[in-house]
C-alpha cells in the first residue's frame, strides 16, 4: 500500500490541510479567515484564534478522508521563509497541530516555511525539475521575491520589493474600492472588463534587483479620490505590476544570479585556497557588488528602450559604466620599485 502524507498551512489568510499519496491529492481542505469590511487585515492574534477553530472543523474531515494507518510523516510550515529569524504568530496554530498529531499516530514531523511550501505546490505536475537548480517568483500580500531553488528547496534571495508588496497593492486598492479583503480575486474580474493600453498608467519603481510599489499605490489612491472609474484603475494596477516584472527585468535577475556569490561548496573551496577570511569576504563581496551593479546597468538602459525610464537610476548605472570603463582602459603603469615585508 502506498503511504500517505499530512500536510498543513496556517498563514494569512487561509487555514489549510491536505493528505497526499503517491504524488496525488487524497484529499484538500481550506477555509479563509474572516476579515470585517473595510478592513485591510487581521491582527496576528485574531489570525491565530480563527486558525485554531478553523483546524477543528478542518482536520477531523481530513482524517475521515485519510487512512490513518498508512501515514507516514506531518508536514507543516512553521515561518514564512526558509530563514531562523523568520517569524509569524499565526503559525503557531498550524505547528501545534501537527506536533500533537504527529505524536498521537507515532509518525515523523517535517517543519518547512510557507515559502518552500509554495515552491513546491508550483512543482505539482513539473516534478522534473526536482533535484535541479532553477530560479523561482513569489508573489503574494506579505512577499514579492525572486529567488533561486536548490535541489533540497533550498532558497537564495536575489531580489525583491523594498517596501510594498505586489499583493498588498492589489488588496489596499481594492478595499478602496469597496472589496472585501483580500481582495486579489475581486480585482482580476474588475480588470478583466479592460484590454488593451490602459486608460491610465501608475508608477513604478524598479532599481537593480529592487522593486517597489508604494508610489504605486498613492498614485491609484489619487485616481479613487479623482473618481476614475474602478475597472480602469484595476486594470492598471495589473498593468503597472507587469511593467516591474517585464522582460528585461527577468534579464537583469538572471545576469545577477550568474554573477553573485556561488553556492556554499564552492565558497568552501575559495576559502580553502584564499586560506584567509578576508579575503574569502573580500571575494564574496566583490562578486555579490558586480552582480548588482551589471543588473542594474542591464535593467536601467533597458528601460530607455521600453518607455520605463528612472532618471536617478539610469544616472547612477552611467556613472557606474563609465567607472567600469575607466578601470579596463585606464594607463597601466608598471611598478619601479619591489617592495616586500621582510
């Protein structure tokens, strides 16, 4: 017989449990916490008092669905990335109940992150990419991050949002605009009524491996008071998402990644052969510093040819070409004198 696995989420905003077998959903169950009108969120404490009685409705039509005698393992996230420092309250309810459960069936508990939980959701149905080194986008209210996967699920920040989320965006505008929170479903069938150039555009800002969307937000914010009709302002909050993640920011993160530091072995190797930890720092810093200055340079001057121009940025990766330039070509001057610690 094949053997089944336990798995639970409890992040915002949903209450989530799922027993799986052999590479298929057994069974799925999810519930979302309520969030009163108007309102742009929950209080962690509110979120953990509605997850735990979520879990009480949720987890005794799971195991009704699941064969208790063929699971194997409980898996759960326990923090919303692969980080030690990474926390949220709300994920106490979920860790809780996979302990006890894990404990009363005497089987193995697996703590993973929300994020690595994602991650592997996107590879239902693409599992040959397991095992392998690929780069992967999370986008959602608490997280706009691009990333790479190692073999484990193991993942490496690249880049991101400096302030504002792309889902806390998408949420903030339609509460608003009189959607309930969150509001991500609402707004995709208020922007599907518009095609086409949008009727408006909002701002962007992207630098490098940066992204941010709180100008984003006060510029539709203004459009509301102005009385600019909904299914407009949806369509270019889509619209104004995409510019940030359009072709030529893909680039810039892929040059980024080829550039930056390289995995754990290899910097085990430079350390062994630098024989010298500043220098190994010296190394890793120089490599992560290239890497972002070339993405940046790849991002800014791309966006003089696509119509996405940031002054500041395009000044800044000048200046930075022209320093790289002087560097290559400056006059070689050939030392006279030898001089050596004796």
């Amino acid at each position: 017989m094949n053997a089944q696995y336990i798995g639970i989420d409890t992040s915002c905003y949903t209450t989530s449990a799922a027993c799986a077998e052999n590479g298929s959903i057994v069974s799925d169950r999810r519930t979302m916490l309520r969030v009163a009108s108007g309102e742009r969120g929950l209080r962690q404490s509110d979120g953990v008092f509605q997850h735990v009685r979520n879990l009480g409705e949720i987890m005794p039509a799971l195991m009704a669905d699941a064969e208790r005698t063929r699971i194997k393992a409980v898996a759960v996230s326990t923090r919303p990335r692969p980080e030690q420092d990474s926390y949220m309250p709300v994920f106490l309810a979920g860790k809780t109940a996979a302990i006890t459960l894990a404990n009363a069936l005497d089987v193995r508990l697996i703590e993973l992150s929300h994020q690595q939980g994602h991650v592997r959701a996107a590879l239902y149905g693409n599992e040959q990419l397991m095992g392998r080194r690929f780069l992967g986008m999370h986008i959602s209210g608490g997280t706009t991050e691009i990333f790479t996967v190692g073999s484990n699920l193991e993942i490496g920040l690249i880049g991101g949002c400096a302030d504002l989320h792309a889902g806390q965006l998408v949420d903030r505008v339609g509460v608003s605009l009189g959607m309930a929170f969150p509001s991500g479903k609402h707004m995709e069938v208020l922007a599907s009524e518009r095609s086409g150039e949008p009727a408006v555009r909002l701002p962007i800002w992207v630098r490098g491996t940066q992204c941010s969307f709180s100008g984003t937000e006060s510029a539709a914010q203004r459009l509301i008071e102005q009385g600019t009709d909904g299914a407009d302002i949806a369509y270019a909050v889509y619209d104004a998402m995409a510019q940030a993640f359009t072709g030529i920011t893909a680039y810039s993160f892929l040059v980024f990644n080829l550039l930056c530091a390289p995995c754990f072995a290899a910097i085990g190797a430079i350390k062994r052969e630098m024989n010298n930890a500043k220098w190994t720092w010296f190394a890793i810093g120089y490599q992560c510093g290239l890497a972002y200055v070339v993405a940046l340079m790849i991002n800014q001057f791309g966006g003089l040819f696509t119509g996405n121009v940031n002054v500041p940025g395009v000044i800044a990766a000048v200046l930075l070409l022209a320093g790289i330039l002087y560097m290559l070509f400056r006059p070689y001057k050939e030392a006279t004198k030898l001089r050596a610690a004796v």
